[in-house]
C-alpha cells in the first residue's frame, strides 16, 4: 500500500516546527546578548579596515577618474600604441598613485597650516580664561544695573556655576590624576590600531581603485546569478541612482565645507576675531551638516567672540548670517547641481532619526540617503499609479473627493461645495436665517 502525504497535515506542522524553532531561537538570543554583542563588536573591528578602504576609495573615485581619462591615458597611448592594454594599466596605476597622494598632501597641508594654530589658540583660551569669566561678569554686571532683581538672580547663578566648577576641578579630577597614566597608555593602545586600520583601509582602497571595474562586474555577476533577470535589473538601477544621489552629494557637501572654511579665516582676520584658526575650522566641519550645521558651529564661536567683546560677537553673528546665505544661494547650488528632492521638513525628520541611530556621521549622510529612498519610494508609487491608470502628479490629488472603483474616474470637489460638518460642528455653524452669537 503506497503512502500519501496529506498536504493539510505537512504544511501545518512545518508551519508549527517553524514557529517552536523561531521561538526557542529567539529565547537563545535572548539569554546570549552579551556573547553575541561581544561577537558583534569583534566583526565590526575586523572589517573596519575594509570599511576604511570602501569609503576612502569612493571619496578618491572622481579623482582617479578625472586624472586617468584626462591626463595618463592619453599620455601612455600615444607612448604604447602597439598595446593598448599596458597603457591602460600604467594610466590607472599612475591615476591611483595622483589620488593617493592628492588625499595625503590635502590632509597634511591642511594638518600643518591649521593644527599648530588651533593648540595655540586652545593653550591661550585655557590661560585667558580666568580673565574672560571675570570680564562676562562685569559686563552682566552693567548691562543688569538698573535691573537689581534681576542682576542678583544672574550673579547667584553664575557664581554657583563657578563654584560647581572649581569643586569639580578640585574634588574631581585632581584626585583622578593618578589614573591619567592608565588612560594614555589604554589611548596610545587605540591610537596604534587606528594607525593601523587606516594603513590597511588606505591598502584596501588601492586594490578597489587599481580593479574597480573587475569588482562591479562581479558584484553584477553575483546578482544575476541569484535573483531573476527583472529584478536583478532593479537593483542596478536603484544602485546607480543611489551613487548619483548619495555620491554627488557628500563629494560637493565637502567641497562646499572646504570652501567655506577657507573664506571665514580671512574674514575673521579682517574683523579682528579672537582665535581665527579655530573659528574657521569649527564653521568649516560642522558645515558638513545640513540645515543644524551652521547653526552647531556657530554657537560656540559667537561664545569665543562674546568672552572677548560682545560687539564682536554681533559681529560675528552678522557675518556668519550673511556667510550662510552667500553659501545658500550661490556656492552650494553651484556645487550640488541636483536637488535632492526632499522637502524642508523630511529633511529636517531625516536629520534627528540620523542624529538617533548614528550620531554626527549619521546628520552628515541622513538626507542623500533618504533622498534615495524617497526617490525610491516615489518610483515604485508612480508605477502603481500607473497601472492602476490613475493620475501620477500631486497637484492632481487636489480637491479629490473619491475615485470611482469601476472606472478609476477621479471625482473633485467644486469651488461652491463645502464639506458637510458632523459632530459638535454641526452645532458651531448656524443655520440658515439665525445669526450666530457675538
């Protein structure tokens, strides 16, 4: 007698083993968390270095690319007409070693110029401060003379914030001086394996640009190879409007913060602000941030001009309002010829999730990359739309008050007609012939 599997019973209880082994996984995760967070954290740190590579090989990308087509692959063919190939292979080598030391001689240049200026400009903050918290009081002092109550409750509070501040000097971090040794040699520890991820990353990043090409055919290769030819297709497409969107936008993010670094040192020589160096760094870095950057790196620069004048401190509030505007309508839509295509307020949503989830590095890429996926969202409801024949832009939902389910017809309301009010509505809106109570 042959047997038969009755599916009813099979797919029940595959259904049933399914749910028992995600459990009793789920209960396993559960009591294990500090083991698998510990294995977690170790394959993190030993892809950092290939994470290290990844992002400096696509910052140098347009680089390479530019000095390749441009400048070496010219040169190499008209020197190796008889092979083709040699010369394309000395044209990238030659291109990766022009990025390379591009990024090193940008880096370091900017280390010598800027750093010896920013310790300086920190050691005399540090000297001088005693003297600026002496000059804020008198200042607070005179500008609140004729407000007495006021003065008091401003003097009590600032002298309490100075005492909680000597007391923490004093009861604090004096005591904690002998486990200063233990944190330097535990920060030269860290410091010698970030040495060493960047080192690795920097020799990751030349194998990715020596044989970019060689690494996106197999990734395509791969992806064929696993899902279906539609779908596969997809994803390349969404992959290449992601780099267009996500690339262009870091790369002229960072230009527009070198820019705008480089004019605020000037302008804040010209105005006599204290600790220029710094300021500039500080506008230049937290520019990196759209939207809250500006207005990060120029709350503790107006408080370095405020400890030495509060006119130059309006000053500097003046400048940096007119800075940013100069930035907004000039150099950054030079520089980010695409908008992203998101509104004002996603971006500013997309810049607290990224804030929650990552930090500053999550602020820096929150809106190219909910410009994608907005962009992405977008696509995929157009086609829907389309295939239901239903009219694809914004404005057309206007004024829509339902859409035939037969047809697909949109009914609108006209000018004349007003929604009928229910509820305690009903009761606010007078009737027809009876005024309403003043």
């Amino acid at each position: 007698m042959k047997f038969k599997w009755d599916r009813k019973y099979l797919y029940s209880g595959v259904t049933a083993f399914s749910v028992i082994a995600a459990c009793a996984l789920l209960v396993w995760l559960l009591m294990n968390f500090s083991t698998i967070r510990s294995l977690a954290i170790g394959a993190w740190n030993a892809i950092l270095p290939v994470i290290y590579g990844i992002v400096l090989a696509y910052l140098l990308a347009p680089v390479c690319n530019f000095v390749e087509k441009k400048w070496f692959l010219p040169l190499t063919t008209k020197y190796s007409k008889k092979k083709p190939e040699r010369a394309s292979r000395r044209a990238r080598r030659l291109s990766v070693t022009t990025a390379l030391l591009f990024a090193l001689i940008l880096v370091s240049g900017l280390l010598w110029l800027v750093l010896p200026q920013i310790v300086d400009s920190l050691r005399t903050l540090v000297n001088n401060l005693p003297g600026y918290v002496k000059d804020v009081s008198n200042w607070l002092t005179a500008v609140l003379a004729n407000f007495p109550e006021i003065q008091e409750a401003v003097t009590t509070l600032f002298g309490d914030f100075t005492d909680s501040l000597t007391d923490v000097i004093t009861n604090t971090l004096l005591p904690q001086v002998s486990s200063v040794v233990t944190s330097i040699s535990s920060g030269v520890v860290a410091a010698i394996g970030t040495i060493f991820n960047l080192f690795m990353g920097i020799v990751v990043s030349v194998y990715l640009l020596s044989q970019k090409e060689r690494f996106l055919a197999q990734i395509k290769k791969l992806l064929y190879a696993v899902f279906r030819p539609p779908f596969a297709n997809s994803l390349l497409k969404n992959g290449a409007l992601a780099h267009q969107k996500f690339g262009g936008f870091i790369t002229a993010k960072l230009i527009d913060s070198l820019i705008i670094g480089l004019i605020t040192y000037p302008c804040v020589l010209i105005l006599q602000m204290p600790f220029p160096a710094l300021i500039a760094v500080i506008i230049g870095v937290t520019n990196v941030i759209p939207v809250f950057g500006p207005f990060i790196g120029a709350i503790p620069c107006a408080f370095l001009a405020l400890m030495d004048s509060p006119l130059k401190c309006l000053i500097f509030v003046i400048f940096i309002v007119a800075l940013q505007q100069v930035d907004g309508n000039i150099i950054g839509p030079r520089l980010l010829s695409e908008n992203t295509g998101v509104s004002t307020f996603w971006v500013i949503v997309a810049l607290l999730v990224g804030q929650w989830m990552f930090g500053v590095v999550g602020m820096i890429i929150a809106v190219p990359l909910f410009a994608v996926l907005w962009t992405l969202v977008t696509s995929a409801c157009d086609r829907k739309l389309k295939e239901k024949e239903l009219p694809v832009e914004t404005d057309a939902y206007n004024n829509l008050t339902e859409v035939d389910p037969f047809t697909n017809e949109p009914h609108y309301r006209q000018p004349s007609e007003e929604p009928t009010p229910s509820g305690f509505l009903k009761w606010l809106r007078p009737k027809k012939g009876e005024k309403k109570d003043s």
